[in-house]
C-alpha cells in the first residue's frame, strides 16, 4: 500500500476542529522529524515502573511477563502529538463525536483493508468487547446459545456465560499444523436456540488470517440458519509477511446481512489503557438501528476526548509508524522460530500470519498444563498465557506475546533453553 503522509496540509486532517489553532501542526512537525519518521526505536526499553500497568504487576519476583495482548513499544509519535496537543487546550468538558470519527474509520478501512464501507454503517463501540457484550444482550435472551471456535480468547464465553447465555463450542480442527474451521460440525450444533457466533478474524491466540474461501462459507451457514456473525476484528491492522485483511462483512452479500464488525486502534496502535477506543461497523440497517438504540438507551455511545484524538491520529496520518511496527514483530517472530528449531526443547511456535502474539505448542513435553505453567512462571521466570485457558485445543499450548524489545525477547529465549534444555 502506498503510505500515506499529512504532516503537510493538517487542515485536511480534521483534528483542527478538536485542537487550538496550529497545536495539532506544530506538535506533529516537531516529533516527526524526517529520522524519526525513518527510524522508530522499537528495541528502546521502556521501564513501565509505577504506571499501573496489569501487565508487569504480576511480574514481582523478576519474572519477564509475556502474556496479555499489550506491547512494550513507545506510542505511536502521531498519536501522542495530537493527545498531547490537545491537553494545552486546558478544558476537557462534555464533548460531541464529530464527523472526522467516522471519516478517519472510513479512510482507514477503504485504504488500509481494501473495504469501501458507507459512513452510516460506522458508529463508536464502547470498547470492542463491551461492545460485543452489549450485542449479545440486545439480540440474544437467556439461555440462547452462541457458538464459538476454540482456541480462541477466552473473553468470548467469559462474558456469554455471565450475561446468562450458553457459549458453545465448535472446536477448530488441526491438521498438519493448520487450523481449519470445522464447518460439519458446526452444522450439526445448530437448533433452534442457536442465535449468533463469535468469529475471532483474525484468530488470537492462533494468529491465523482467515481466508475468502472460509469466511464467505461461514457466512453462507449463518445466513441460511439465521444466525448474526459477531466479528471481533481487533487485531486486523496487524497482518503480516504481506498478507492483507479480510474484514467479514466485506467477503459476500451474506456475510454483509449477517456480519457485525467490531475493531479499532487498541492492539495495531497500543491503546488498551484509552479504555473505549474502539467501532462498530453494521451494513444491515435493521441489525445497525438495533444495535444502536441499545446503545443509546444504556447511555453507552459517548466517546471520551482521548477516544476521538486516539483513534483519529491513528486512522488519518502516516502509516509508516505501523509499517515498520510489522517489520520489526515479523523480525521478532522469526527470532522466536529460529531458537526452537535450534534448540530441540519439545516445544513447537505456530508462525502467526497476524499480531505479535506466538502460539506454541507444548504437548510433546507431557506435562499437564498446570506444571507446564509452573515450570515457565517459577522456574523459567517467564510468564506466559495458559492455553487451557482459550477453550477445547489448549491444552498443552501456551501463548508469548513478543511485542517487546528484541533484547528483552532474546532474554525469555535464554530462560527458557535454561529450563527446558535437556
């Protein structure tokens, strides 16, 4: 894709109607100077001390904590320019969503994923999975069921389960060391109580990038039973090795009527503590005005001033950030391949095509999962995601979040060949 640059001629970027006159300008022109632009320090340590961070708040005896899905690099110089602009403005009061929201979703969407999508279906999501949430509640009753396709987060029956819905699973199959959607069994799980399934495209923790092929399949299924698709598309903007995303509603006129897309800035950008930076995209106008209203009516669709400038700055400037974010977790990824083919420690990384986040199997160690933890928290001193934890097909797995300085990841390595080594 071409990149795109708006240092030059910011009135088109619409941030001016948020910021003082020339704050947004001037802020950008100087944190962007031509080197920076170039030459982003992704292996910079950033000592994350005292910040509140979830992350290293349960790494208290010197583990490395690679687990949830936040990364360790600096904030994109755009977005933090245009936050920090607007903090000299001095008065954070009531604030509207203005059109430059949408049209920044928009412009993304078009250009960056190739899904031309009318302003209307666009709306702001109060955090994706809140927002999900909020569509189980507004089109599901208790009890009804809602498919999902483990592994997969584990947020998803989390929080099914506890508004009083029943998740159910329809495992992926593994063959090869390839993922694929079971669709005959997915088929056979289908009555009557059966109203929605959860898509997670791309897959975490698998990193899989779904293809045409599948997605426009499980869009004629749902069609044809009356089942909505809730697509959790978070982790989109971070396809990799070339790899283009296919957002769900884009694929066929089906996946369109069935398909609700849920995204935004938090994992591409790093913007998980702006809590709410996120979008809907629903092309089917009665789903859309439901969906909406419920919103509404639970006073839910109101972004913060930090929301807006986050995810307009991210959206509407130069992706050159972004690019070279992929470049480096790619070289990250490589990294982590290249040690467990070199050391024979019994464990086997599933490439990821999407994210920084690694799925390795351990099932040739034989360990239950709950050593298994252990023997990488305690022993190792390297904390990782459980895989028993993403449902049916875990078990045995673990998830590394590599989204860190290449110093730091070489430091698990080393741990872990410690452990691990024969």
């Amino acid at each position: 894709m071409e990149r795109r640059n708006f240092i030059k001629g910011l009135a088109s970027v619409g941030l001016t109607t948020l910021l003082p006159a020339g704050a947004f300008s001037s802020a950008l022109v100087s944190c962007m100077s031509e080197n920076q632009i170039e030459d982003y320090d992704f292996d910079k340590v950033i000592d994350r001390t005292g910040t509140w961070s979830i992350k290293y708040g349960r790494a208290t005896n010197g583990e490395i904590p690679m687990w949830i899905a936040d990364m360790d690099f600096a904030t994109d110089p755009f977005v933090k320019a245009a936050l920090s602009a607007r903090l000299d403005r001095d008065v954070m009061g009531y604030t509207t969503t203005p059109p430059e929201f949408i049209d920044a979703i928009a412009l993304w969407m078009e250009q960056y994923h190739g899904y031309q999508v009318d302003r209307e279906w666009i709306n702001y999501a109060p955090g994706v999975i809140t927002a999900m949430n909020q569509a189980y509640l507004a089109f599901t009753n208790p009890g009804d069921k809602i498919i999902v396709q483990p592994p997969v987060y584990d947020h998803f029956k989390l929080y099914i389960e506890r508004l009083g819905r029943v998740a159910v699973d329809n495992p992926m199959i593994l063959e090869n060391g390839q993922y694929h959607m079971d669709f005959d069994g997915l088929e056979q799980m289908i009555d009557d109580k059966t109203k929605m399934l959860v898509l997670c495209n791309p897959n975490n923790p698998c990193g899989i990038h779904w293809n045409r092929e599948t997605l426009v399949q499980l869009a004629d299924i749902c069609e044809r039973h009356g089942i909505i698709v809730i697509s959790d598309e978070i982790h989109s903007d971070l396809t990799l090795y070339g790899v283009r995303h296919l957002p769900f509603c884009s694929v066929s006129e089906a996946a369109a009527k069935v398909g609700m897309i849920f995204s935004g800035p938090t994992k591409s950008f790093n913007l998980a503590g702006l809590t709410g930076t996120a979008f809907c995209i629903i092309p089917d106008q009665t789903k859309r005005e439901k969906y909406v209203s419920w919103l509404k009516n639970s006073k839910l669709e109101e972004p913060s001033i930090p929301t807006l400038l986050a995810v307009i700055a991210a959206y509407r400037n130069d992706t050159r950030w972004i690019e070279a974010l992929k470049h480096y977790i790619e070289g990250n990824i490589e990294r982590v391949v290249e040690f467990f083919s070199t050391h024979q420690l019994g464990m086997t990384p599933h490439r990821p095509s999407t994210s920084f986040l690694v799925w390795i199997d351990c099932r040739n160690l034989g360990l239950p999962q709950d050593q298994l933890m252990a023997r990488f928290k305690d022993k190792a001193k390297v904390i990782l995601s459980n895989g028993a934890g993403y449902g049916p097909g875990g078990e045995g797995f673990v998830r590394m979040n590599i989204g860190c300085p290449r110093a730091t990841l070489n430091q698990a390595l080393e741990r872990i060949e410690k452990e691990f080594k024969a």
